[in-house]
C-alpha cells in the first residue's frame, strides 16, 4: 500500500491515543498548503490514510499533532509537535507515527 498514514501513541502508558487532530499539508513555494484534517480514532489512527495512493506527490510534507487533547498536554514540554519529511518515491508507503510522553515526542519511518 502507498500513500501517507499514522498513529498516535501514548508510550508512557503503552497504549493509543483517541482524539487528537492530525493536519496533513504539502509544501508549495515558501508555504505549505493544507491538505486534509483528521481525527485519531480508539486504535490511535485515522480511518483513512492521510494521503491515499492515488493521490500522493513527491514533494515536503508536514503533519501537525494537535496534542491539547492529551490529558498531559498542559504539563506537556512540547507543544503540538510538527513533522516534516520528504516523499521521493509515490509508489512507497510512508508511515509516520508520533509516540507521545509529557516529556518528550518521536517519530520514525515506519511500515
């Protein structure tokens, strides 16, 4: 499968975290342009890609973890972290989750 996903974790309490709004944009000159906003379901992810196959670019993209939801996010030591990273090959699967603590945010390419 191609296209863009992701999911939210909570690896303080080892286990996914339900509404938190992920913003998908794509970079376009100086800006980066919108491209969907979604909602983490119970299992931590969306239930559609955040980019399906058919529709996926090269190009930069950013997802925005709207965290003010978590029930950390007030003692939270990063506020509503950003990912950016590069699509080269549309026919690939990218998959960037976020693994959330009140200290400390991560991500990586996943499968």
């Amino acid at each position: 499968m191609a296209g863009i996903t992701t999911h939210v974790l909570d690896t303080n309490l080892g286990r996914p975290i339900a509404g938190v709004r992920i913003d998908i944009s794509i970079r376009e000159g100086d800006t980066f342009k919108l491209l969907k906003s979604t909602t983490s379901n119970s299992d931590g992810r969306t239930d559609t890609p955040l980019v399906k196959p058919e529709d996926a670019r090269a190009g930069e993209y950013e997802i925005a973890f709207n965290i003010e939801s978590l029930p950390f996010a007030e003692a939270s030591f990063i506020d509503n972290p950003v990912v950016r990273f590069r699509v080269s090959d549309i026919k690939q699967h990218y998959h960037v989750p976020m693994l959330c603590t009140p200290g400390s945010f991560s991500t990586y390419r996943g499968s």
